[in-house]
C-alpha cells in the first residue's frame, strides 16, 4: 500500500510539471527550469491575433529591481523599450502594438541593484509576406498611367516602384541634395526635373532615369515645376528673386521675381499659368501667390495676408482637383486659391500626415499619426468614415476604386522640418 502511495505521488507530480510548462515554448530543444538567479531564458513568441505574448524564465535573487522588455521594430533599427516591469515574477506581456514589419525582435534585461544587466536571448517574429522597402523618401509621386511610383530621398537617391510588379524597378544616385522634383513631356519624350543644391537642374529621361541634360541656375535649388518648355525654380537668391524661370532647351533665364528663398511651390490646376508657394525654412511660415504668362514672363505677386496666424506645411500640400482651394498642415487648414483661409477640417486630436482629393465623389481622404485613413467631404467637409490601415500612412493616393497607402512602420512625424518617415515603408491598397 506504501509502494502503491509513492507510485501515486510521482505520477501526480510529473503531471503537475507538464501542466505548468504546456504554455511554455522554450527557446532551445532542452527544457530549462522556469527560475535561474543569474540569466534570462526568453521564450518564442505567441500569436493571438494582431498581438503577440512574449514571456520569459524569472530571476530569483534578492537583487532584482525591474525587467525590461525591449523590442526591435524592423532590420537595422535599435531595441526599444515596450513595457517595464518591477516584480520579478511578472514574467509575460502582451504586445498589442506590434508594427507592420517583416521581422519583429524582442528581448529582456533584468536589471540588479548592483547596477548589472542581464540581458536574455533574441526572439524572432519574422513574417515574409511583409515586403518592407529600403528607401527613406521625403517625397513620392505617383505616375497613373504606367502604376509606378517615384521615391525622392534626401541623399539624392531616386527609385521608381512598380505596383504590379510589388518592386523597386529602378534606381539612380544623383550624388546630390535634391529638392521636389517635377515631370513634364518634351520633344516626345517624358522627362523629371531634379532640383539639386549645387547649383543645377538635372534632367533625366523619366523611364530609364538616364540623365540627358542639365540647366544651371548657379545657386542651390530647393523645387522645380515644369510648364510650356520651362522650369520655374525656387533658387537660393533670397534678396535677388529666387524665382526664377528658364528655358528647358537652351537653359537661358526668362524672368525672376519672388519673396523667400528655397521654398516649394506647385502648380495651380486649371490654370496657365499660377504657382502657389510656401516656404518651407522661414517662420511663421508664409505662402505667396504667382501669375506667370504664357511665355514665362512674370505678370503679378500676391503676399500672404496672414504671415502665421493659419497652419500651412510645406510638406503636406495638396490642391483641389478643380484648383479653386488647397488644403495643408496636420491640421487640415483649407485656403481658397486667393490664399484665404477657409477652414480646418473636423479632427480631434488626430494629426494629419498626407492628403488625396477625389473629384468624382467629392471626398478628402487624411491620413493620420495613427493607423488610419479619415474620410471627409469636399462640400461640407464632414467626416464621413474611417478606413483602417496596417501600417502609419505616410503617403496616400487615389487609384479610383481603391486607396493606396505608403505606410510607415513606425509613427510618421510628417511636417515641413521633418519630412522623412522613421522607419521602412510598406505598401498598402485599401477597398473606399
């Protein structure tokens, strides 16, 4: 009856040790003890939904002050910290803001009253399917015609991506800081502007990205439109009219005026010929307004008649697509094309980070710091939906029947002083 007892005993504990370990999914094919007084066992992640739990073995000494948790949101980025915890038997969490990205690590410090760390292994989350670009863009455009985007970046590199092919198809290096950057069709053929700041436009052919001419302006350079065999630049020449226009074929100057220097301006739609501007390195920040004619020549200048008392941003700057209004700022400010402010939209506390505006249905769609795509309409300027994304967007434009949505991995902080995302880029098409 004693031998039958211990046998009952054994069998029961062994039972108890499997049950309190089933949850567990430990890193290395050995089984190891859930406590250790001088390391970290981190164990694989598990998968509840769009959330993962990582739990890890506990640290049993009286030294302990506090776990960090610590997480590693795509290739290349540094660890950061997701939650702390200060009783050395809080060993999981759930991550329920794990980013977008192909591959996701985490680890866990234990910090000691001596001052020592103990850092655990790294665990990976890695999904595939996630194709994250390496690019870091402070501008992108979308060619309609053939589905194609170009990413514009800071160091001069520019890349065209193909939607149907899910893919950088191209790349060039300028060697340059460049500025924004325009398109145009001449002599048949489809060309990009490239503004740079040592003094040049560079022209490229826009499909191969093969440079076929240059036009020089002798001063740093900031944005370039095309228009009627002319580029219209905004130059350096802050107390000598930085605006400048010249001829694409023979690169001599037609005409000069403007206010501030190295600014961004865009051509108004419907119009020949108008640009807006905003400045982009002045504050408050200022706008102006520019007629131009045919030709090139300069015709008439209007000065902002606010000089800050409305957002304007540089950086998120789109117009109507009939060109009577814009709308800009993460504020959603709306100005008449006269430079009168209007409105901002309805936001709450959300930030806008980029805007796309659909004339058929007559809808603003704002994307935001979080993940989110507001809708609003272009009448009354009421919210009407919102459209979830699964990553930050960055970038948004209107395919017609869908939304397509350049989103950050991590949480964009898009304004005119920061126009670079934080992290890689991924591509989403979203249903209206």
């Amino acid at each position: 009856m004693k031998k039958l007892a211990v046998i009952l005993i054994t069998t029961l504990s062994l039972f108890g040790c499997k049950k309190d370990n089933k949850d567990i999914k430990p890193s290395t094919p050995d089984t190891p003890p859930k406590t250790y007084n001088n390391q970290i066992i981190l164990n694989e992640v598990k998968i509840t939904g769009d959330s993962l739990k990582v739990s890890w073995s506990s640290l049993d000494t009286p030294a302990f002050v506090n776990y960090t948790l610590l997480r590693k949101d795509y290739v290349n980025a540094q660890m950061t910290t997701v939650k702390q915890l200060y009783k050395k038997d809080q060993t999981a969490v759930t991550d329920n803001a794990v980013p977008y990205s192909p591959l996701v690590q985490y680890q866990v410090e234990g910090r000691l009253s001596s001052g020592k760390i103990i850092s655990s292994n790294i665990v990976s989350y890695s999904r595939p399917e996630i194709k994250a670009l390496d690019v870091n863009p402070f501008d992108i455009q979308l060619n309609s015609a053939d589905q194609t985007l170009y990413f514009f970046e800071k160091t001069g590199r520019i890349s065209i991506y193909s939607l149907s092919q899910n893919a950088i198809i191209k790349s060039v290096n300028t060697n340059a800081t460049i500025g924004y950057c325009d398109f145009g069709t001449y002599n048949g053929r489809k060309e990009m502007y490239v503004p740079r700041n040592d003094g040049w436009v560079f022209i490229y052919d826009a499909n191969t990205l093969e440079k076929v001419d240059q036009v020089s302006t002798g001063l740093s350079n900031s944005c370039v439109v095309f228009n009627n065999n002319d580029l219209y630049v905004s130059t350096a020449a802050w107390t000598n009219r930085p605006l400048k226009v010249y001829n694409r074929q023979t690169g001599t100057k037609i005409s000069e005026t403007g206010d501030f220097e190295l600014t961004r301006f865009k051509h108004v739609p419907n119009s020949n010929f108008e640009l807006l501007e905003i400045t982009i390195n002045i504050g408050p920040v200022d706008q102006d307004y520019y007629r131009f004619a045919p030709d090139g020549t300069f015709i008439s200048h209007s000065d902002d008649r606010y000089h800050g008392d409305y957002p304007l941003d540089a950086g998120i700057f789109e117009f109507f697509p009939d060109g009577s209004k814009y709308i800009t700022s993460s504020s959603g400010s709306i100005y008449n094309k006269d430079m009168t402010y209007e409105t901002s939209l309805p936001r709450g506390n959300l930030m806008f980070t980029t805007f796309a505006l659909s004339q058929p249905n007559k809808l603003i769609y704002a994307g935001t710091q979080t993940k989110n795509i507001e809708v609003y309409s272009m009448t009354d300027y009421q919210h009407a939906k919102t459209i979830n994304t699964k990553g930050y967007p960055y970038k948004i434009f209107d395919l017609g029947n869908q939304i397509l949505s350049v989103s950050s991995i991590n949480q964009t902080n898009q304004c005119s002083f920061c126009q670079t995302p934080s992290a890689g880029l991924v591509i989403e098409k979203l249903t209206k």
